[in-house]
C-alpha cells in the first residue's frame, strides 16, 4: 500500500470526493488527534473517549480508508518477532519524497454542484438525525484491560520525548527554518580547531535522531503487533474474498456480452444511421465551404476583371458579398485572414476610380461638340457610375460635375470669340494679342453675332446638363423609392414573425452518445432544404446565374456579383435604360432627398454660371462705353436677344437667373439716361429754332398718326419708295379732326412713341420711360409757354412780335398732345404691374397743365382784343357818317383776328373764343355809350348808336362759321329805371 497520493490508482479524498461524499459540519465532527487509525474495533488504541467515533473497517469504512493512512511503509513491513530491524536502502526512505499532487478534473465528467445532492439530503435528513441521537447516546467503552492502558500510557511518555517539530503535519527539511532546528549548522562547522569537538556534536545528534526514530519505529511495531491477529484474518480471507471477485466478474462479463448483443441488435443500427447522416451532412457542409471558398478565392481576379470593363457597381456587390461570406460563413479560416483587408483597400482603390472615371466622364460629355445633340451621353455608364457612387456613399461628385460646368462655360466663350476673330480679316492678332482687345475691335453686327452664337451654344450646354442631371435624378429618386418600399417590406415581415412566434412550441432534445442531439440529427436535411429554398429565392433575382443542381444548399453562389443581393424590378430611367437598384444603399430618406435637391439646384448653378460668363462677356465689351453708344434699334436688338436667352434658359432649369438679368437692366438704365438726354435736347434745340409758323404734314407723320388711330402705338415700318412721292398735307388729321401744327410737335409725337415702343421692347424699363416721358411732356409745356406766351421766341428766334395766329397754333398744338395723352397712359398702364398704376397719376397732372396752358392762350387771344376795344371805344363819339370809323376799324381788326385763327383753331372753339371777345366788346361798348349819356330813347344819337353796332353785328356774321353767334347786343343798353 502506498502512501501517497499520486501513486493511488483509485479517486483519494481531494476537492472531486465532494461527488460521492456528503458535506460534513467541521464545528459538529472534530475529530480528536490519533496516534494510529484503528482497523480492529474490539483492540483499543487511545483514550475512552475515542473509541466511539474510531474509524473503523467494519463500522466506519466509508468515513476513513487505508489510503489516508500517513505511515512510513518500512515501518509497516517490519516484523516485531525479528531481534534485529532491517536496513535496506530501498525501504528505509520509501515514502519519504511523496508529494500531494491535484488531480485534473475529467472532461468526460459532468461538473457536480451542491444542488444536485439536495433530493438526497432530503431524503436522508430523517434518518442522519436518528444516527446521530443514537451516537450521542453510546455508552463509552471502559472494559479494556488495565495492563493495556499502562502500556497504553507508557509509549505515549516515550513519544512525548519526541520533539514536537517532528509531529507537525507541515514538516519538512526543505524549509529553512525546520532545516535549522533539527540540524543546527553548529555542529557542522570544522573551523577554529574545534574539529573532534564537533565530530562528536554530530555523532551525538546522529544517535539523538536515530533515538528518536527507534521511539516512533517501537510505537509502531506495537501498535502493530495489537493488531496482528485482524491483519492476519483479513489475509487469510483474501482467498474467498478473490472467489466472490471471479464469479463477480464473470457475471459482469456475462451481462456485457448480452448488453453487447442488445446494442448490436437494436442501438447500432439506428445510431449508425444517424452517425451516417450527420457524417454526410457534415461532408456536404464541407463540401460547400470548400467549393465557397474556391469562389471567394476567385474573387480579387473576378473584380478586376469587372473593373476592367468599369463594371464598378458588380465589383462593389462582390466585395461586399465577400465580405459577408468572410464574416458569417468563413469567419476563421486562416488562408483567409488577410482577404478582409485586401478587399477594403480594393474598394477605397475602386472608390479613387470610380471619382476619376466620374471627372473623365463629366469633361468629356461637357466638352463634346456643341452641335446640337442633347443626348446623355453613354448612359449606362453614367447610371454605373453613379449607382456606385451612391453605394460607396460619395455624394461629393455633384461638386465634381459643378467644376467641370464653370470650366466648359468659360472655354465655350473662349472658342466662339477665337472662332469669331478668326473670320474677321480686319483684325491683326500679331499686334493685337489679347483676345478680349481682339474682341473690342469687332463691330455691332459682328459682335452681336458673336453673341447669339455663344447663347446658342450655352442653350445646348445647359440642355446637355439638363439631361445628364435627369439621369443622375432618376436614380436617386429609385434608390428613395426602394428604400422606402423595403422598410414596409420590414414591417411587414415583423409583423409575421411575431405573430409566427408566439405559436411556435419548444422541442426537447435528447443527448446521444456522442455528445450531439437527436432532434438537431434529424432536423439536419430540414435546415439543408431551408437553406436550398433561401438560395433557390435569391437565384431568381434578375440576372442571376443558376446554381448547382444538389439537394443541399449551395452558399458559394451568394458570391455572384449580379446575384448576391435581392433587386428590385426595373425602373426607367429618361433615356429608356433600366434601372435595377440593390438593396445595400445605405443611404438615408434625408440624405436622398437633399441629394435630390442638390440636383436640381446644381442645374440651376448651371444657369448661373451661363449667364455670370455672359455678364463677364458684356462687361468686357462695355469697358470702353460700347454698349452706351447703341442707337435704340441696336439696344432693343441687344435687349431681345438677352432677353430671349432668360426666357430659354428659365425654361430649361425652371428658375430664372438674376444675374445677366442685372446687368441688361443696368445697362438698359444707362441707355434710357441716354435716350432721354438726346430726345430732351432735340426737343429744346427744336423749340429754341420754332418760329410757330404752320407746318407741313408730311406723308410718314399722317401715316403714323392713322397707326395709333387703329390701336398700335408703334413707329410705322419705313415703306420702299413709291413711284409718284406722296405730297404733304396742310394739316394733320386725327380722329376726322384737323390739327394745324408746327414742325416741333410733330416731332414730339414722333419722340412719344419712341418711348413707347422702348417699353415695349424693353419691358423692364417701363416705369423708368414713364418718368421720362413725364418729364419731357413736362418740359415742352414749359418750354412753348416761355417762348409763346412768354415772348421769348422775340429773343431766341427774333420774331418782331407774338400774333393771335402764333398763339392759336400754339394752342392747337397743346391740345393735340392733349388729345394723345390718354392713349399713352393707356398704353403704360397696360405694361405696369398694378402695385405701380399710381405713377399714371403723372399724366393727369400733365393734363392739367396743359388745359391751364391752352386756357391761358385763349384768355391771352381775348385781352387782345379787350385792349384793342378798349383803345378804339374810348375814342367814339356818336355822329355822322354810320358807320363811324370807329365802328369800321373794330370789324377790320375782328375780320383779321377771324382770319388768323378759324383756319387753326376748331369751329367750335373759334364760336366760343369769339363769344367770349363779343362780351368784352359789349362791356367796353355798354361802358362808352354810359359815358356819352346815351340812351335807348329812340332819339338821333340812339338810331346812330343802332346804325353802328348793326353794321358791327352784320359784319361779325358774315364771317365764316359765326353766322349763327348769338350776339345779343341788346345788352349794351343800360335798364331803364
């Protein structure tokens, strides 16, 4: 029997015994200290209060074994009866060296826990108390021999000379300490001359230790002999214990063989079976994983052959698949440990090409011939593009494109004045170098040419843009619409997963033999054909390449680039090309629908960028007051043609650009400073130059005037030469009216038009012409009211006086442009937006003005006469002959005043004019005859009176158009009282 540990064949009491020994409360069951483990319970070995409690073979084997036995083996084996100890070098130490060692826990065995033992606790608690009662009610054991307990007492003296050093359970030489107590280094020390001093020291020691070992070796030996006669039986009942072994063993034998059979019988098969089924299952899995890794093997190869044909969106889908693959279904696979990284420096590698090929893309579709095409140019490649774009999350390429679109706008003005000036044979390019002084030197014509052709150009560009953004538009607005069909699609599927859950059962497995469940065997061809199914559904995506025909699920065909993600059905894009969106754009609704606005403000941007070069370009041009010395039909030209290209261009982008919009009506403000500075000073140089004399209506003038008659406030188109010249009229007849004029306002009427044909081809100078216009209007009232009433035609023209016949027509004058200011506000307020039809209040103040104006002439024709009758009447004097002189001068002077203004001034105005001069003669007439004392008697005097104002009367009648004036002379006669 070993006393060691590690020598045991069988489990010793270490931290596993826990498995098979129930716990024991240490503070109830504290064994005393024992000399020597009883194995005799009828032989007492201690004291009579351990006898009850000794272990025991019979009593207490399940408590104690031999195995815990600490005693030196040569102390065991040696015989009492022999008068001398055996000292065999082999046996003296055996034992000595043995260490406690920790026994590895199997891993074949399940770990044990305190809560498996608590049925049987439970169990057994009933029957531990009865046992322990009965124990604590023993009677002690006090009939041993009194001879034995002397003996007993007497070895237990002889131990005590032991020291107690050696009976510590921790005793051991290799420990400094323990070392030096039991051999102190005194007795070894030869130094000093004390040589034979401490060879005897160490003898003494030497025979103190094999003292004490003689002690412990008795002790033994009687603990032994008390004992010889149990130890004996037990050997001589080894032989009948080796019978009950046999016939033991060869019925264990016996029930194997027939165990053996049962199994062969009926467990082999069924577990072979399932052996067979998970073995195939599993070959099948391996199969696969290794036909999938082939595939992804090919996948650095596959990708650049894509890439090879700019197939970005496929090499993208792959590495992305591949990826998947390498996480979920290959995750561990040494060969592949460095395929991840590979493929993200791929894909930033295809991300710097997809931006490249992008820029290549966008220079070459913008910088194509501007021939009028506005086909996409290589759709599909640009679809390609941008789907890969959109995957990868590059959404700065639209600020790609926007570069390119200010680099081709400014090359587009650059090529067409190149091409401009090369035309030009007047233009030395050796002496003028600069391409914008080249430009300068072309005329009008020329450089309004020059200009139509670059807004034709920049027309086509913009539709180009156009184009390509709607592609680039269409795919973004799919990618939206797939997004949000797929998160109903998830909501959807959650729905059913939760209801599907809540009617699932849970399955019980069995644990076989090889440590696998039953149900997982048997639901293993159920997961395969699942899978089969799954692999089936995404094989039948669009464009997907059919997989292998086996009954298990094929995972490496994932990895097809066209198959590897679910699709959605084809959506058109505006060219016809089909558009087919992954599932993996990762893209927020948010980010799309900024993307989306992005789009359509970048077309927008475009328009921008067409019309600041177009500013730039009429800069340039202006910088050395070109544009301020156009003549109106080269403005309006001007102003039409950019003009037009707003409207284009606005109806290309759906928004309309500010910009050269700006600049035009700067421009256009300059112009019409321009434009009424030259008419203001042809009207003040026409007036100063006026001698208000009648003046020929020529041919154009009439024509012009019957043109706004029939509603069209426009200058006449000049009409080719007729054979017979048409000769000019006398006056100007409008509305069946006749208007004896002067040449100034014939003109004028003429510069009114200007302005307003000026609106109309100009339309945003409108409120700056009605000003103007106002002005001027302002300024001829003005101006004619000095010169005619005011006398200073005297001085600026030298006229020798101002005549009734310069003032009529003067007057005729006035209301002619009277007669017109009406249709010209019409006109302006009909091109005035409501919020501005205040300004119209102007031409009623003009009106005004001129009514005032015209009232004054004619009360200035009626002073005349007023002083002439005045001068004439104060010197009458009522005698012979009838008619007086008087009366004869009055009738001349009404005859010429007559004869100056009926043919200038209307006959109704003239009835009324003379009415009013009429009722002056009466006063001055009624003023006299009060002062001559003479009445309405019928006396002499009175028939005289009667005699002169009948030739007066008569007189005034003949003359043309006052035949039926009522005079009413009666009047001038004072009321009798």
């Amino acid at each position: 029997m070993a006393s060691s540990h590690s020598s045991s064949p069988v489990p010793q009491g270490s931290s596993s015994d826990v498995f098979f020994k129930k716990e024991v409360d240490p503070a109830r069951h504290i064994r005393p200290v024992q000399s020597l483990p009883d194995v005799c319970p009828k032989e007492p070995t201690g004291d009579s209060n351990s006898l009850c409690v000794a272990p025991s073979l019979v009593t207490g084997q399940h408590r104690w074994t031999v195995y815990h036995s600490k005693v030196n083996l040569p102390a065991a084996l040696n015989d009492p009866t022999l008068a001398k100890r055996e000292s065999d070098f082999f046996t003296k130490t055996w034992g000595l060296d043995f260490v406690d060692t920790e026994v590895t826990p199997s891993f074949y065995l399940p770990e044990i826990s305190r809560e498996h033992f608590i049925a049987y606790q439970q169990d057994i608690s009933q029957r531990e108390k009865i046992h322990e009662r009965c124990k604590n009610i023993c009677p002690p054991k006090d009939t041993f021999d009194r001879t034995l307990l002397h003996i007993h007492d007497k070895s237990r003296t002889d131990l005590e000379q032991v020291p107690k050093i050696f009976m510590k359970p921790d005793f051991a030489l290799d420990d400094s300490l323990t070392f030096n107590s039991v051999l102190p280094w005194s007795h070894f020390n030869t130094a000093g001359g004390k040589g034979n001093r401490d060879a005897a020291s160490s003898k003494l020691l030497q025979e103190k230790l094999s003292h004490y070992l003689d002690i412990v070796e008795v002790n033994i030996a009687h603990q032994i002999s008390l004992r010889s006669e149990a130890f004996f039986h037990a050997m001589t009942s080894q032989h009948e214990l080796q019978d009950y072994l046999k016939k033991t063993s060869q019925a264990v034998k016996m029930l194997r063989d027939k165990i053996a059979q049962i199994d062969k019988v009926m467990c082999e098969g069924s577990l072979q079976i399932l052996r067979l089924a998970l073995t195939r299952n599993n070959c099948v899995k391996v199969y696969n994983k290794l036909k999938l890794m082939a595939t992804v093997h090919q996948t650095q190869p596959t990708v650049q052959v894509l890439l090879s044909t700019s197939e970005f969106v496929g090499a993208l889908d792959l590495i992305a698949t591949t990826q998947e693959v390498l996480q979920q279904e290959l995750q561990g696979i040494h060969s592949f440990r460095h395929l991840g990284s590979q493929l993200c420096e791929l894909e930033k590698l295809i991300d710097k090409m997809m931006i490249a090929e992008f820029s290549t893309y966008s220079h070459s579709d913008l910088n194509r011939p501007l021939d009028g095409d506005c086909h996409v140019l290589e759709e599909e490649r640009l679809i390609s593009l941008v789907f890969g774009l959109l995957k990868q999350r590059k959404l700065n390429f639209l600020e790609i494109y926007g570069e390119e679109m200010i680099i081709t706008a400014k090359s587009i003005i650059k090529e067409r004045v190149i091409n401009k000036v090369s035309q030009i044979e007047d233009i030395d390019t050796d002496v003028v170098v600069k391409l914008a002084d080249q430009m300068r030197m072309l005329n009008f014509p020329q450089w309004i040419d020059l200009l139509k052709d670059i807004f034709s150009k920049f027309t086509v560009f913009l539709q180009r843009v156009k184009a390509t953004l709607n592609i680039i538009h269409s795919v973004v607005l799919s990618v939206l619409d797939k997004n949000q069909r797929t998160r109903e699609l998830e909501e959807i599927s959650q729905q059913r997963s939760a209801a599907k859950d809540t009617s699932l059962d849970t399955e019980v497995a069995y644990l076989t033999h090889e440590g696998l469940f039953i149900s997982d065997a048997f639901s293993e061809g159920e997961l395969a054909s699942a899978a089969a199914d799954t692999t089936s559904q995404r094989n039948t995506s669009p464009n997907s390449e059919p997989c292998s025909s086996d009954s298990v699920s094929e995972p490496e065909c994932t990895t097809d680039s066209s198959s590897s993600k679910e699709q959605t059905p084809a959506a058109a894009t505006p060219g016809g090309i089909d558009i087919l969106v992954s599932e993996d754009m990762k893209l927020t609704d948010l980010e799309l629908g900024k993307l989306a606005s992005n789009i359509q403000e970048l077309l927008c941007s475009a328009s921008d960028i067409c019309h600041d070069r177009a500013v730039k370009f009429l800069m340039s041009r202006a910088k050395d007051g070109f544009l301020e010395k156009l003549n109106s039909t080269e403005f309006i030209a001007l102003s039409r043609l950019i003009e037009a290209f707003i409207v284009d261009t606005e109806q290309i982008c759906g928004r309309k650009s500010t910009s050269l919009l700006g600049a035009l009506q700067s421009q256009a403000n300059k112009f019409v400073s321009r434009f009424h500075e030259e008419r203001r000073t042809k009207l003040s140089l026409l007036l100063d130059n006026e001698r208000w004399k009648q003046a020929d209506v020529p041919a154009e003038f009439q024509d012009l005037v019957d043109s706004i008659a029939d509603g069209k406030i426009a200058l006449p188109e000049k009409k080719p030469a007729a054979t017979e010249e048409r000769k000019p009229a006398e006056v100007l007849v409008v509305g069946g009216h006749q208007y004896a004029v002067v040449g100034t306002v014939l003109l004028l009427i003429r510069i009114i038009l200007e302005y307003c044909q000026c609106v109309d081809n100009i339309p945003s100078v409108t409120t700056d012409m009605l000003t103007r216009l106002t002005d001027l209007l302002k300024y001829f009232n003005s101006r004619s009211c000095q010169l005619v009433l005011g006398a200073g035609a005297l001085q600026v023209v030298g006229l020798k006086t101002i005549t009734t016949k310069n003032l009529a027509l003067s007057s005729r004058c006035l209301q002619l442009i009277v007669h017109y200011i009406p249709v010209v506000r019409a006109h302006f307020e009909a091109r005035l937006p409501p919020k501005q039809w205040s300004m119209l209040r102007h031409f009623d103040h003009i009106t005004k003005d001129y009514h005032d104006h015209i009232a004054e002439i004619s009360a200035k024709l009626v002073a005349i006469m007023d002083s002439l009758f005045d001068k004439l009447l104060s010197k009458y004097e009522v005698k012979a002959p009838v008619p007086s002189p008087c009366f004869r001068n009055i009738c001349k002077q009404m005859t010429k005043m007559h004869e100056a203004i009926f043919d200038l001034l209307p006959e109704e105005q003239t009835q009324m004019l003379f009415l009013r001069i009429n009722a002056s003669y009466k006063l001055h007439l009624k003023k006299q005859l009060s002062h001559l004392n003479v009445i309405n008697d019928g006396g002499p005097q009175n028939g005289l009176v009667t005699a002169d104002v009948a030739f007066y009367t008569g007189n005034l009648q003949a003359l043309k158009g006052l035949k039926d004036l009522d005079l009413n002379m009666a009047e001038i006669w004072e009321q009798k009282r």
